[in-house]
C-alpha cells in the first residue's frame, strides 16, 4: 500500500513539475513572448495586438503573480482560451481527448494480439521458418517510420485500391459501420510499430526466462511443459515486456500526432499541429499538458502492475 | 614494539537502503579492536553477514568507520587528508575473493599490474616493464603472460596476478579477502602456498579474511573469530582450533567436514539461522543460537575476557562449559 | 568484445558515404526549380524525374541524406558527449550531482518526445538550428541513463576497488577504468539516438515544423508527395524508400552493436544420438540399482568439431546408499547428474552410454515418459537455491506443482501436502512461511524448501548438485544433517555431487573421483581416503587443508580444457608418478580389488 502511495505520489510531483516547465518554456524564450507569437514571417507584428495578448495571457503581471493564477486556473482545470477564436481550450480538448485514446487503445488492443502470439511462438519455435520470417518481418515494419505507413496504407488501400475512406472522421453514435471502418487505417498504422515491438521483446524474454536455473527447477520436478510456459515462463517473461511497452508509451503518443495529422483524425494530436502552425500558445500548451499528465498516468499503471507482477517490487 | 596496524573499537553501521519505508542500519561491525604486527598473520574468521570484509576495508581505509580508528604505523587513516592516504596506500594492499571480478577485463594483465608503479612513480617509466616481468615471476608466471588479457587465464592464474599487482608498490601491509575460497581445491593449495611463501621472505604483515577454519590455521599465527561483527574469540591460530573456549568457535569447529575420522568431533548443530545484523539480539548476540545459554546472556554484551595468555573470549560462561547440553537451543548428532 | 558483423556496418558506411560525397557527383542543385517540367517523368538528366516544382529528384533525396544524417548525428553527439559527462559524474561523484543528474532526465522523460518538440517548435520556430540542441535534448536521458547504470555496475566490480586501494585519484579511475568498460553500451545508445534521431527529424519535417523548406528532407519531400499522390506516386515511393532502408540500416547496426558488447552463448537445438547407438542396448543392468549408469559420454558440438566433457561414466548407486561424485570444475560432475535427468543444456547432448533406472535406460526415453520420472522416481536439487526458485511464486505453490505434476490433487489437499513437506525438512512454523516468496526466506530455509520440493513423490534416487557450496558452514552441517536423514528413513539412494572431500567423508558411502570428464577412481569413501588408487586422488587428498596447521600440497598446473585433453592418461602431465607410456593409448577405469575401480596404469607404485 505505502508503495503504490509513494508511487502516486511521485506522479502528481511530476504533474507539477511538467506544468511548470511548460508555464516557464515561453517566459524563457529571449524577447517578448507575445511579439514572438505574433510574428508571422518576420513582419513587426501591430503593436495594439501585442498589447492585447499581454493582457490575454497575463504576461504584464510579476512572474510569480502569474505563476500563481496559473497553477490556480490548472487546477480548477481551466486551460485558457485559444487565440485563434478566443473559445476555452478545455473543453475543445475534452471533446477531442475520447477520440485519441480509442484510437490509441484500438491500437494496443491489436498490437497485443498480434505481437504477443507471435513473439511467443517465434521463441518456441526458434530458428524456425516463422521465427526467422516474423523476425524479418518485424525488422522491417521497426524501421518504416509511422507517417510513412499511414501515407504508403492511404497511397495504397485509398487512393490505389479503394478498400478504404483515405480518412476523416464520423461519430460512432451517428454512423458506426463507418467509423469502425474510419478507425481500422490508423489504428492498424499505430499498431504495426508497436506489434514489431512487442513482437521481438516477447521472443527475447521468453528466451532468456527459458534459460533460468527455476525452469530446470520445474523440468525437474516433472512439470508438463504446457504448465511451464504458462506458470513460470509467462508470468517472468511478462516483466520485461511490460517495461519495454512503458519505455514506447511516449514514441506511441507522439506516434499519435503523425497518424492523426495523415489520416485527419479529428484527435488531440490534430488540435495540436493546427495549434503550432498557428502558433496558438495557449491550445499548445493546454494539449502538452493533458497528454504529458496522460503519458505519466499510464507510466504510473504501468509501474503498479509491474509491483502486481513481481512481489520483489512490492515489497522493495 | 608497537604493532604496524591498530584498530580501535571499529564500528560501521550501513543505511538501510529500502525502495520504500524506513530500515533499521545495518550494524556491519560493532567495537571491534584489533592489531596486526609487522609480519604477523591474523586470520579474521566468519560467516557470511560477520563484517569479517567490511573489517578488512575499514583497516585499508577504504570505507570510513562510523566510530573508532585504525591507525598504521603511528598515521590515524581518519584524520589524514585524501592526498597523504593516497600515498599511504602504496604501503598496504588488498587481494580479492573474485578472481573474475578482480581484474578490468579491458586491459593486459601488465597493464594492469603497472598500475601501482605509474601512480606511485615508483620506477620511471622505463623501468616498468622489467619490474612487471620480474613480479609476475614472482608470483610464478612468465614475463609473455605480461601482454595477455585477464581472460585468458584460469582462475589461479588471475589470483596470481590479482597478487602480483598487490605486491607491485611494495606493501608491508597485506589484506587477503577471501583469496581461495573462489578457486578449486587443488588450485587453493597453490595461491595458499604462494601467500605463506610471500609473507616469510617479504615479511608482509597480513590480515586474512576467510570462512573456512582449517586454511586459516595453515597460514596465519593468530585467529580472530567473529559473529554478527563482534568478536566472539581471539587467540593463537593453534589455540583457537585446538582448545576453542567460545560456544561459537566450538560450533563452528564442529561443523566444518574434515577428512580425518579420528578428528571428527561431536557435532554441535546451530539451529535456525544468524539474526539479521540490522536487529541484533540484546545482550550476547550469539544467545539465540548458543547451546549453553543461561539468563545471564541477556544481560549486558560480554566483553573479550584473557583466559589464557593472549586467548581472549567474549563469553560471561566460557569458564563453566560442560559439555553440550540438550537443551533448551539446538540438538546433538553422534557422528 | 566479439566480433561485429559487417553487413550493418557496410550498409551504414555506404549511406553516410554517398551523403558525404553529394556534392562531387555532378547532381542537379536540388534547389533548382523548372515549373515547365513538374513532375516530369526519368529522363538521362533527371534518373528519378522531378518534383511538383520541376526539382530534380535524385539531388533532392541524396541532398536529403546529407540533411537527415547531418542532424541526426550532430544531436547525437552533442547528446552523447553530455550524457556520458553527466552519466559518469552522476555515478562516480554521487550525492547532489547524482540527484542533480537523474531528476533532471526525468523531467525531461515526462513529455513525450515529439510533444516536447512541438512545444519547443512554436516557440522558437523550425530549422536545423533549433532540431540539433532539441534532439540533443531528448536523447539526454538515455545516455545519461546508460552511463550512469553501467557506472553503478562497474564501480561495484572489484577492479575499481583495486584501483582505489593502489591510491589511484578519482578522475584517473573514472577515464582509465569506468570509461572504457561503459564504452560498449554507450556506442550501442549512438546508435540508437542516431536511428531515433532519423525518425522524429523526419517526422517533424512532414509536419512542416523540421527542416525549413525549400531546404530537402525526406519527410518534407514524403509531405510534398501527398499532394500530388494520384499524379506521381513514384514521387512519394522514393524518399519513403531511402528512410526506411536508412533506419533499417541504422537499426541492424545498434542490434549488431549490442550483440557485439554483449554477446550471448550461440545456442543450438538439441540433437540425438546416432541409429546405431539408439538401437544398440546398453549393458544389462543390475537387478536393484537405483541407477546404473554405463559408459556415459556427454557432447558438445562445436564450430571446430564436437568436444566432449564427459567421457565414458560408469557408477552405480544402490537404495539406501549415498555415492559421491566429486571433482573439480571442468570434471563432467554437473553435466553427468543433469544427463541423467534429462535436463542437459541444449548446447550438450548424450553421445553414448545408457543410464538405467528401474529397468529403463532414460537416455532414450521420450520427453514425455521423462518427465513422469522426473520428479517422482528420480528428484534433483542444486546448488544456488535462490535462481532455481521461481521469484514470483509462493514457496508452497511451488512444492504442490511437483505433487500436481505427478499425482491429481485438489488445490487445497496440495497446499496441506506442501505445509507437512516443509515441517518435515525442518522449516519452522511451516504455515506461516508456505506463504513465502523466495527472497523472503534465508539461504538455507529455500535450500530446505528445494529439498522439500525435490522428496513430495517419494523418489528412490535423490540427485544433490554441490547443495551446501553455497551456504555458510553451519547452515551446510544442517542441511548435510537434514539429507542424511532423509535417506536414513526413506531408503532413496542419493548421489551427492560435490568438489568437498571433507563433505564427501561426513555423507557418502562410495565415492566417485572425476577428473577432466572421466571416474578415476571409484570406491568405499573410507578406504579410498584411506589409501588412493589414482594420483589424482591421492594428490586431492593432499591439497585439502590439513587439520594440523601444516599447509597443504598443491597440484601443478591446471585442469586441461576439454577442447585440448592430452592424449593417453588426462592427469598424466600434471602426475608424478607419470612415465612415458602414461600419454598413450586408451585408459579403463578397471577393478583392482574388490570394489575399488582405478583409470590408472600406476596404481601398484601408489599403494
């Protein structure tokens, strides 16, 4: 119990320190914030609109004043309003927020299945032609980057073959058959670099668990091999391969931002690349922090059912 | 004559490094006191979680006491400064257990014995090789093995030359962790020999750490028995094995195997397992586990007492040990 | 360090080479636009065609590579350099740098890493000169991260200590000696963060928010394709090509870097013996042995040819009878005890020889009839008692699956079963420690339960490899004590593999002597002690250490290899009563008197 506090309580630390860091990366920047934001293409922005975002963004106050208000405003989970159309930046990004975490989710949902198995029976079947097949396979699907999957699947199964919509968006309460189908694409695009991942972790650490003196143990004593690899090959092999998956939740968020940029997925990651363009500084860092808290969320998950899995951890 | 090395009332107590809550500290070493004479050999015996290593590094002064000193040859290690115990390190050296773990596995053998030399300029650049070949001779290797890595030797080899780079800077001070006890038996018998040869004609004074009583008493003149980082007995190496008076000594005498059937003792077994060092027991810390104890070990820790001349032991009973009583610790076996 | 494999390396080399020469293959300026020809199809001039704005291709992409690998490795150097100082500074000094160090990357862990990017990108706007401090930023931590572990790791090692005791100052243990030994995994972190370094510059061009146009990257010509897809998707083919080829490049290089420093035993799949010796029977065993083991010869296949690290073991051990195998590492003592259970490593493999066990020779058992013996007939336990339990398991449940494994029982009667094994080898208050993990209990406590574990069916042989070699000596007499009792009551034959004279005198009633993987000597423990019949024993004997304080005699020379046995007589080089036909011809171990087996032409001149 202390430990999954202690653990909790790390993560709200870090909460703290992101959202500070993020408070201070625009007051650090050499010059006049609001003038940088203003400027397009080296034009001198109109004073008057400086003068305006100063005193949208608080920036006239005392640097401690404003750090206050806006630790106070986080916390009550006001995230400003945009500058684009002057709307709050919360609530576009709570509207937005379900529609990257399914597609996120589908992704982890299908990169399991496909790369647990796989991996599983690539290191029963060693040096066999699977093994060497989908080891080959996952070398390749490692080094594609994942905007280069999204735009060679929509060149391809779009425009080329017309399997599927190149991509967009409709709600699932409105149109389901085609929001599934508006889905599978980017959540496919996602899932390949993960399933690689997970594919090759899985495979290296059944291997190695193999190897461990406590499976000769349980060879001795005459456990089926069925009930070795379930009992004591999976339960150990599961270890590093939820850490290796914490270690890509970061590369799968930013992953995010691309796949949904290709396929216009109307998610967090779009707000976000439509926000730096427009160098909209309160929606950017409205989305920085609420997929960083996120990020450090699922760090969190990730820690405890590392202590669920090893009683080594919990109790330290 | 005073000795080269003194230790005083040593004690070291580890943090207890714990992910999550607070630990007890670790006490590693409790008052320890001890003396090595010039050209002595003092055997530190123990079992695992005794301090017999941390006693070992205390008196190299690579770990710092958390009370008590260690003085050698009149210099107090604790209130020198780092660069006078830097040059003082030329004078005593340390041998280690792990003959894998001993040597960087990146450089050669020569190199690495060269060390010492070059630190301490000792001979001028020159010179070094001819010196490195002559100690690798020393320890009875050949000037060729000088380019080789530590590799390609077997575990003996690497100890020689884990004593080779000990005897570079010219120690008279020598701590011998566990120098065997990694090596097979035919090839202990090597290193043991090499280590008593070395002592007499260098006339090395050594402190040497090992859980295994019969080695110690081939090579050393005086044995130092610990528990829990006390010392229980402390005496001639002779003495202690001959005529042990601490309830520990006795048991552990009695448990080591030996070949020789008329030696074979009644064996006292110990039951259960030492206490954690992080919670010792009140009183005498051995009471828990010790055949003959009474109430009176509660009480306050036993201090060493003289029994005979140069034979201390930290036991309020030794006077009055009959002989090993059924009760109310541990049980007998007739072998 | 093994060998790195060259493909990667060539491949790598091949890439940074063309992008390092561009410039001298005569290419179009790849800024040069010509409307009139956009998206003009290969021609001699244009090999790839031109772009939406009439740009040459081919320039575009090998321009490309310069950019891409230009910005890659800069920041990774940049991140290299600086993590490594921090990394080493961090592990080595401790205290404020240490915390300093560490807390500061993870901060930086806290964002993901493209998110980061794009905050930094709006606020100071795209470009090459932003990309290199910011990627160096975000590979930070993982060098940091690696230096900083392999310190931890290293200055553990004893050479560091070394080093510190011959009064070596700190900044010369932290270059000479820590350095060197974290340099593997630090190039393999190179790599990587050049590879990474690839992936997110390319990703943040797409964007629009990387390199600034009309500059060429990758990402931004794969951006620009888009556009014009249905007309020319050759255009977007190309620079998605030469991505991938180069991080797949990029990635074979890290995994041959890591496979270099770090490298794993080639393992290979298990083969079994030939026909012939399949169908040749073993010689008939004695009626009531426990085991028989006869002409045993173990081998591994290596490169050079297979080696053999047991030759040719004959024993036998009756019920109610301990034998010991002892001998030296390297002797064939391990590899013989796992042979006979079946569990050799998948390296070694049974090339001879056949071990009966109730009238069955398990060498030639399928796995499946194996494994109905193993654990219920014939049991094992080994030495480092804290690997061969599983970690997250309980104590109890490990001890009922060898009782499940063999037997249907309900969970509940399984559990009770596991509390009375543990009562029954000693371990106090039993329920409560049924509960256990593994790291909950003390060294000798989980050798207890392995020995709990190993005795649930009631075997009739009991396999005991070097149990008490890694426990304290009066924990070793208890469990010593504890096995003697077993066997006392039960009537199992146990064969106590050891390298311990002194043990094998307090345990065994035979004993069998190995050396370089064969018996030298077998026989009745007191009268082998007694009076040797091999050299080798007897130059054993001598090298324990004495009782009296006198100090033992050592054996010259070492153990020869397997892969380098002199011919003849393996001990004859290091023997002293070796004469010039020891190193011929073919040694027996032969009957000498009744029950005492000798491998030795000498043995009268002993006697």
């Amino acid at each position: 119990m202390l430990f999954v506090l202690k653990r909790i309580g790390v993560s709200v630390l870090l909460v703290w320190v992101v959202a500070t860091i993020v408070f201070l990366a625009i007051r650090m920047v050499p010059g006049d914030p609001a003038t940088i934001l203003l400027s397009q293409g080296g034009v001198a922005p109109d004073p008057a609109a400086v003068a305006q975002l100063r005193i949208q963004l608080g920036l006239n106050q005392p640097l401690g004043m404003q750090y206050v208000a806006d630790m106070h405003r986080l916390l009550v989970g006001d995230l400003g309003q945009s500058l684009q159309d002057q709307t709050p930046v919360a609530g576009e990004i709570l509207r937005r927020l379900p529609r990257t975490l399914e597609l996120i989710g589908a992704a982890a949902v299908l990169a399991v299945l496909l790369g647990l198995p796989a991996g599983l029976l690539a290191a029963i079947r060693r040096g066999g032609a699977f093994d060497r097949i989908a080891s080959w396979l996952a070398a390749v699907a490692l080094a594609v980057p994942i905007f280069v999957v999204g735009t060679l699947m929509v060149a391809i199964f779009a425009q080329g073959l017309h399997w599927a919509p190149a991509g967009g968006y409709v709600s699932f309460a409105r149109h389901p058959l085609r929001h599934l189908e508006l889905l599978a694409m980017p959540a496919a695009t996602i899932a390949i670099g993960l399933a690689a991942i997970l594919f090759r972790m899985t495979r290296a650490a059944v291997l190695d668990v193999s190897m461990r003196d406590y499976i000769r143990t349980a060879r001795a004593k005459g456990v089926a091999p069925r009930r070795i690899l379930a009992r004591h090959v999976l339960r150990n092999a599961l270890m590093p391969i939820v850490t290796v998956l914490a270690l890509n939740l970061g590369s799968l968020l930013g992953g995010t931002v691309l796949v949904e940029y290709v396929f216009n997925w109307p998610g967090l990651s779009g707000l976000l690349v439509d926000a730096v363009n427009a160098r909209d500084y309160p929606e950017v860092q409205g989305v920085v922090l609420v997929i960083s808290v996120l990020f450090v969320a699922l760090n969190l998950v990730v820690d405890l059912l590392y202590a669920l899995l090893d009683p080594r951890v919990r109790h330290g | 004559m005073t000795p080269l090395v003194v230790a005083e009332n040593l004690s070291k107590h580890f943090p207890a490094r714990r992910m999550f809550g607070r630990g007890r500290p670790v006490q590693a070493v409790s008052g320890v006191s001890l003396t090595v004479g010039r050209g002595e050999a003092v055997g530190l015996v123990g079992e695992s979680g005794s301090g017999k290593s941390t006693i070992g590094r205390l008196m190299l002064g690579l770990l710092e006491p958390s009370a008590g000193r260690v003085v050698i040859d009149g210099t107090d290690l604790g209130a020198t400064d780092a660069d006078s115990l830097r040059r003082l390190r030329r004078r005593m050296q340390l041998v280690f257990q792990d003959p894998y773990s001993s040597l960087d596995p990146r450089r050669t053998v020569g190199a690495q014995i060269a060390d010492g030399l070059a630190i301490h300029r000792i001979v001028p650049s020159g010179e070094r090789r001819a010196r490195v070949e002559a100690l690798l001779a020393r320890v009875g290797m050949t000037p060729a093995h000088a380019d080789r890595y530590p590799h390609e030797f077997s575990g003996g080899q690497r100890q020689r030359v884990g004593i080779a780079r000990a005897l570079a800077t010219g120690p008279e001070f020598l701590v011998a962790d566990e120098p065997v006890s990694a090596l097979d038996v035919s090839v202990q018998a090597q290193v043991l020999a090499l280590l008593a040869d070395l002592r007499r004609r260098l006339g090395l004074a050594m402190l040497f750490i090992s859980h295994d009583l019969p080695v110690v008493r081939s090579i050393c003149d005086r044995t130092v028995v610990l528990y829990l980082g006390r010392i229980m007995e402390e005496g001639p190496a002779g003495e202690v094995f001959e005529r042990p008076r601490h309830p520990y000594t006795k048991a552990l005498l009695s448990a080591s195997p030996t070949l020789d059937p008329a030696r074979r003792r009644r064996r006292i077994l110990l039951p259960g397992d030492p206490p954690s060092p992080a919670d010792p027991p009140s009183g005498c810390v051995f009471r828990t586990r010790c055949p003959w104890v009474a109430p009176v070990c509660a009480g306050a820790a036993p201090p060493l007492r003289e029994l005979a001349a140069g034979h201390f032991v930290a036991c309020v009973r030794a006077d009055a040990l009959g002989p090993v009583p059924d009760a109310p610790n541990g049980s007998v076996s007739q072998q | 360090m093994q060998r790195l494999r060259p493909g990667p390396v060539v491949a790598v080399g091949t890439i940074a080479f063309l992008a390092l020469l561009v410039p001298l293959f005569g290419l179009d300026n790849p800024l040069h636009m010509d409307i009139a020809h956009r998206l003009a199809q290969p021609t001699l001039a244009h090999p790839l065609g031109q772009d939406a704005y009439g740009r040459d291709v081919l320039a575009r992409l090998l321009w490309g590579a310069r950019v891409s690998l230009a910005v890659a490795s800069s920041s990774s150097a940049l991140a290299c350099l600086v993590g490594t100082a921090l990394g080493l500074a961090g592990g080595f000094l401790r205290g404020p740098v240490e915390f300093l160090a560490l807390r500061g990357m993870d901060v930086v862990l806290c964002f993901p890493p493209l998110l980061l990017a794009l905050l930094v990108v709006t606020l100071l706007g795209p470009g090459a000169p932003t990309l290199i401090p910011l990627l160096a930023v975000l590979y930070l931590p993982g060098f940091v991260r690696v230096v900083y572990a392999g310190v931890l790791s290293v200055r553990t090692q004893d050479y560091v200590e070394a080093m510190r005791s011959l009064g070596a100052g700190r900044l010369r243990i932290m270059l000479g000696t820590i350095l060197p030994n974290v340099g593997g995994p630090v190039l393999v972190q190179f790599s990587i963060a050049a590879a990474s370094a690839v992936v997110l510059e390319s990703g943040l061009s797409f964007l629009g928010l990387g390199v600034v146009p009309p500059a060429p990257s990758w990402g931004l010509m794969i951006g620009e394709a888009r556009a014009t897809m249905m007309q020319a998707p050759l255009l977007l083919l190309w620079p998605c090509l030469a991505l991938s080829v180069t991080i797949l490049a990029l990635n074979a290089l890290c995994d041959a870097l890591r496979d270099a420093v770090d490298p794993h035993g080639i393992t290979r799949r298990r083969r079994h013996g030939g026909l012939l010796d399949r169908l040749a029977p073993g010689l008939l065993p004695a009626p009531g042995a426990a085991l028989e083991l006869a002409g045993l010869t173990i081998a591994i296949d290596t490169p050079s040819g297979p080696i053999h690290p047991v030759r040719d073991v004959s024993l036998r051990v009756m019920p109610h009878e301990t034998l010991a195998l002892v001998g030296e590492s390297g002797s064939g003592k391990s590899l013989t005890g796992l042979a006979t259970m079946g569990l050799l490593p998948p390296i070694a493999r049974v090339a001879g020889g056949a071990a009966w066990i109730e009238g069955r020779d398990v060498l030639r058992l399928d796995e499946a009839a194996l494994r109905r013996l193993r654990g219920a007939t014939v049991a094992m336990i080994f030495q480092d008692p804290l690997s061969s339990l599983n970690p997250v398991q309980r104590i109890a449940t490990q001890i009922g699956e060898a009782v499940q494994a063999h037997a249907r029982s309900p969970a509940k009667a399984t559990w009770r079963r596991a509390v009375e094994l543990l009562r029954h080898v000693g371990i106090p208050d039993p329920e409560r420690r049924a509960h256990n993990f593994p790291h909950e209990m003390s060294g000798g406590m989980r050798q207890r339960a392995m020995i709990a574990m190993a005795i649930a069916n009631q075997p009739r042989l009991l396999i005991a490899d070097e149990p008490t070699t890694a426990l304290d000596v009066t924990i070793q007499a208890q469990v010593l004590e504890l096995l003697a009792a077993l066997r006392r009551e039960s009537g199992m034959a146990l064969i106590f593999i050891t390298h311990s004279l002194p043990v094998v005198a307090e345990i065994a009633d035979r004993v069998a002597v190995m050396y370089a993987g064969e018996i030298v000597e077998q026989g009745r423990v007191a009268e082998v002690f007694a009076r040797p019949l091999h050299p080798y024993t007897a130059a054993l004997l001598a090298s324990v250490p004495r009782e009296d304080g006198s100090l033992a005699e050592a054996i010259p020379g070492t153990v020869p290899p397997p892969y380098a046995l002199p011919p003849g007589c393996a001990f004859a080089p290091r023997c002293r009563f070796a004469r010039a036909d020891c190193s011929s011809g073919t040694l027996a171990l032969t009957e000498v008197m009744a029950e005492r087996l000798t491998r030795c032409r000498r043995w009268s001149d002993l006697a």
